[in-house]
C-alpha cells in the first residue's frame, strides 16, 4: 500500500524501455476466501447475529470478510452514536479471531445516500437551461411555463390511439379503469408487452413523469424507460414499478433530465414476458423545474431575460433565493423520492420584474435514479473529500490488525455534470481516475499499510468505463489510469470474466497495470460449488487472481460451504493453467 500512481507510472515505463510485460501478482497455493456481509450493528441482537454468520463462515473456511454496513457512512458524523463504533470495533475484532480478514467498505461514490445526509448539495447534479417563468398579475411570484403539449391519450379514453405500435401479444384496453372508463391492459404477455409513444423534448430540462398502475396476480418485469429515439443507449430515465402480486392503483411519480435529447420514446409494460394481468391509466408527462435545485460553488443559479441575456437578475433584489427544502435540512435517507412538489419563487418588493414578464432560469437540480431514489456524489466536490479524510480517521478507530478497506467506486450513474466538474475540462474518465487516486491517497494516508481494494466496473471497458452509463456525460475511458499497482481489483463482471480478468491482469497494452483481484462471485443464483468452478474456468491461464468472495444481496448464506468447496476443489486446476515464471 505504499506506492503511488507516480511509481506506478514510473515502473510502466521501466517495463516499456525493455520490451517486457508486466509482473503479475502471485497466485497463492491456496485461495482467499471472502464472503459479503450484511449487519446494521445499532444493538447487541446485531452484533449477537452478526458473531453467529462469522462462526458459520469461519468454520466453512473462509478467510476474510467484507462488511457491507452504513455504519462506515455515517462514523465521524457528530449524530452518530459512539455505541455503535464500538459494536463496529467489537465484531471487525471478533472475526479478526476467527482467522479472518476484516474489509471496511468506505467512500461511497455511486450508492451515495448516506453521505449526502450530511448535505445533499455535495450530490452530482445536472444543469438545466433556459426554464422559463412569467411573474403573476401580483407581481409576487413566478409561475413556471409547462412547455410539454401532452401525451396523446394518456387517459386511454381514446382507444388504442398513440400506444399501440409495437404490436406485442397481449395489450389492450380494459374497461377497468383508474379514471374515466378505459385503461391499458398487459394480461398474460408471452413476450414483451409494451405501451409506446414517441415524444418531443427541450434540451437540458426537467420533465415529471405521473402514472397509476394496478396489478391482478401478476408475475413478470415491469418497467418504464426513456430514452433517445434511435438511440437506446443514451437513457434519460428507467424504472421499475413494484408491481408483482396483486395491487390496487397505485400512483408513480419520477422526474428526469432530458439531456441533449430532443426526440424520444416513452415506453411501459413488460419485457421477457408476464403471467396475470397489469393495467395503466391516467399518463401524464409535463415539464417542471426546481426539483431538486442545488445550492453550491459547483451549481449555481441564473435568473435573467431570454430575450436579453446578459439581462442578469439578481437573488434578494428581483426574486427570493430558492428554496426546496429537501435540499435545506439534513436527512437520512437524503432522497426519499424522485418526484415531489417543487418550490415556488417569490418576489421581494422593490423587485425590478413586472407583471407579466417573461423570464428564464439556469441551475443546477440534483436527479434520483427512479428506480432506486439513489444519487452520487460529486467528484469535485471540497466538501466530499473533507467528510472521506474524517471518515477514514474514524474508520481507522475500528480496524483491527490485518485489516483491509474496499472503496466503494460502483455503478457510479451520474458524473461530470455539474458546473464544478465540467468546469475542469476532464473527460469523464479522466475525472474518475483523478478522484479515485485522491480518494485512495487519503486512506492510504490515515491507514497505512492496509490493503486496499476497489470493484472493477468503473475501471473496466468490458462492464462500465465505457460511454453511455446512465447520465454520466462524457466516457469513462481511461478511468483506470487512476488505479495504482497496489490497488487489489474486486471483480463482479461474471458476464464477460475472462475479459475482464485479463484487463486487469496487465496483458492488455490499453492498461499494462497487474493488479490482484479477487472473483466476486454467486450473486443469489445456481449452484455455490458450480458457479465458483464456473468462474476459475473462466479465469484459465490468467495470473494474479487471489480468491473469490462469496457475495449475496438476498442474505442467502446457505451455498456458504458449498462456494468454498467448489472454490478449493478448483483452485489446483487454475494453478496448473498459469504460464511458468
């Protein structure tokens, strides 16, 4: 853990001068053996459980464990109790007994809630431009001018007109409606059955999406998603209704940023096929602004004259500072939702607007993930790296002896977007390698001499280091310029593993760096002792993997034995496979 990105640079180029490839990391006789541990530990019932999964662990062999606990997130925060960094220390010690490695996950940069409780204006935010406002006959506020004519037949009443293009088996129209006397209807789908509209979008805006679904013994993948017409990839928002069972009508509310789409396709229903029945009514899509709108150095807010631009108004002159408080007041979870009301704007007296105006609005609005109410932080944010340095003195407190930390640079869904970040004219990529060599440098710095680990999909052009990742703007190409040799890769990419594998194992010109990596492997499904054998197959011939971790989402500890088994079994084939030194 003592080198740098400098040294490792340097040893590049050592390698480059003599024609040579890049040492890879021994893969030792035996592998390490992980699992991914969920706990909360805010009582002794925690930590008596928590104890319990590490005995199960422990006796099946495993050699370390990774806490997949809040509890990182919030240590250093001045609400948070003692108590509990102490049942922390308690039981990183406990599985330290147990021969057992104790990994802190830490610095949150995709699943970011729980540090952006501190203050949710350290998130990634979006710019939107030109959101246009007319003050009120009162001359007292603003009223925001929805710009969206409306979706054709969003209440069904129409029949099939202006959703029923795909020709998918199994939509139509039922008399069971939310409002009115028609609503779409998905009733036992053997295939895709999905609603569809095309529509016409302002660049840089915000939109607000409104639904009611009901559900009658339905089994099947809802979802709703938004995206550039022609063009898939480049998604503007994508959700998941909880529709499995049977439900009565439901409301849904999301928001999203249109980005530089002007033509687009709404879709809704059910992809992969569906069993019982899934209705919607009463569609609404409409243009709002000031969800969300952020208050920081990196975001900041114009109110001026479209006709004149450099007609610029000023805040507690011509119009009130605007406030949405979800912004305002700390909160843990810090974003309950994707879609609520947004704040009004006031007019002080002596303001130089007049009543029937027409004026436009620059800022910046932080968006939820729809499907999860999820958001990262900013990578150029001061204030994040101050809270990472706090966090990691606190972390510090709770370690045992050989003790690890994993950073937490995963599904990272918005990036290099705000006026801070774009502001430093990186690429996206650049951008990321850049934070998480700063990110590794402060708890190397207050850590010294533990191990260090990151998941591969930010840095990995076979999973997300790629262009096109949800609303990231720009590539994360080259994110992987920012990972020093001694970073250890924990790699999920199961869907392309040999890939990926090799990527990381430095036999790739595009990134000569060998790290060690570990297999993050099960997630929830198959057979523990196949998928582990599945996965060393996969891995044939390439050097430097070290071990596998056992991750579940589901708390499903039953395949625990059984993964390692499979894993240890494996394990002399993949020896045999490596090149000699």
């Amino acid at each position: 853990m003592k080198k740098n990105i400098l040294v490792g640079c340097l040893a590049i180029a050592a390698i480059a001068a003599w024609g040579g490839s890049p040492e890879a990391p021994i893969s030792p006789p035996s592998p390490e053996l992980w699992y991914w541990h969920h706990s909360y530990l805010t009582s002794e019932d925690a930590v008596a459980k928590s104890e319990e999964l590490i005995d199960k662990a422990a006796k099946a062999g495993y050699t370390g464990v990774v806490f997949w606990d809040s509890s990182f997130n919030f240590m250093g925060n001045p609400s948070w109790p003692k108590d509990n960094e102490d049942r922390m220390k308690e039981v990183m010690k406990y599985a330290n007994h147990k021969h057992m490695k104790a990994v802190a996950s830490v610095a949150p940069f995709g699943w970011s809630n729980d540090v952006l409780g501190v203050d949710p204006n350290w998130a990634e935010s979006q710019r939107v431009v030109g959101a246009e406002f007319q003050v009120v006959a009162s001359g007292k506020a603003l009223h925001f001018m929805n710009s969206f004519p409306g979706l054709k037949n969003g209440d069904f009443e129409a029949g099939k007109t202006g959703w029923f293009d795909t020709n998918d088996q199994g939509i139509g129209i039922t008399e069971n409606a939310h409002g009115g006397k028609s609503a779409a209807a998905i009733v036992d789908a053997a295939g895709n059955g999905r609603l569809h509209q095309e529509i016409k979008l302002i660049p840089w805006r915000q939109y607000h999406l409104r639904l009611f679904f009901k559900s009658i013994n339905f089994l099947g993948g809802p979802m709703v998603e938004i995206f550039e017409s022609g063009n898939s990839e480049k998604l503007r928002m994508i959700a998941y209704p909880h529709a499995n069972g049977t439900h009565d009508w439901t409301e849904l509310d999301y928001s999203f940023n249109s980005g530089d789409t002007k033509d687009a396709s709404l879709y809704l229903g059910v992809w992969g096929g569906s069993k019982g029945v899934l209705l919607f009514d009463d569609i609404l899509l409409e243009e709002r602004a000031l969800v969300y709108v952020e208050h920081s150095a990196g975001a900041p807010f114009k109110l001026y004259d479209p006709a004149n631009p450099a007609k610029v108004y000023q805040e507690g002159v011509d119009y009130n500072r605007v406030v949405d408080p979800p912004m305002v007041a700390p909160q843990v979870n810090a974003f309950h939702n994707s879609y609520h009301w947004p704040p009004d704007i006031t007019l002080p007296a002596g303001t130089h607007l007049v009543p029937g105006q027409t004026v436009a609005a620059d800022y910046y609005a932080v968006f939820p993930i729809a499907f999860n109410n999820e958001t990262a932080m900013c990578m150029s944010e001061p204030g994040v790296y101050r809270w990472l340095a706090a966090n990691a003195q606190a972390v510090k407190k709770v370690l045992p002896k050989e003790a690890a930390t994993l950073l937490n640079y995963d599904e990272i869904r918005q990036a290099n977007s705000c006026w801070a970040c774009r502001s430093r004219k990186m690429t996206a990529g650049e951008l990321l390698a850049w934070s998480v060599g700063k990110t590794a440098q402060i708890y190397q710095t207050a850590l010294p001499g533990t191990d260090l680990y990151v998941w591969n999909d930010m840095f990995d052009p076979y999973h997300n280091a790629k262009d096109h990742v949800f609303h990231v703007e720009g590539d994360f190409a080259g994110s992987w310029k920012g990972l020093a040799a001694d970073v250890s890769i924990m790699n999920w990419n199961l869907g392309a593993l040999r890939q990926s594998l090799t990527w990381f194992s430095g036999h790739d010109p595009r990134q000569p760096i060998a790290h060690r990596q570990m297999i993050a492997g099960f997630y929830d499904r198959g057979n523990g002792a196949a998928e582990a054998s599945k996965e060393l197959k996969d891995a044939a011939g390439i050097p430097g993997v070290v071990g596998f971790m056992y991750t579940t989402y589901a708390d499903d500890y039953s395949q625990l034995q059984s993964f390692a088994d499979g894993a240890r079994a494996a394990w002399p084939a993949y020896l045999a496979s490596l090149p000699k030194r």
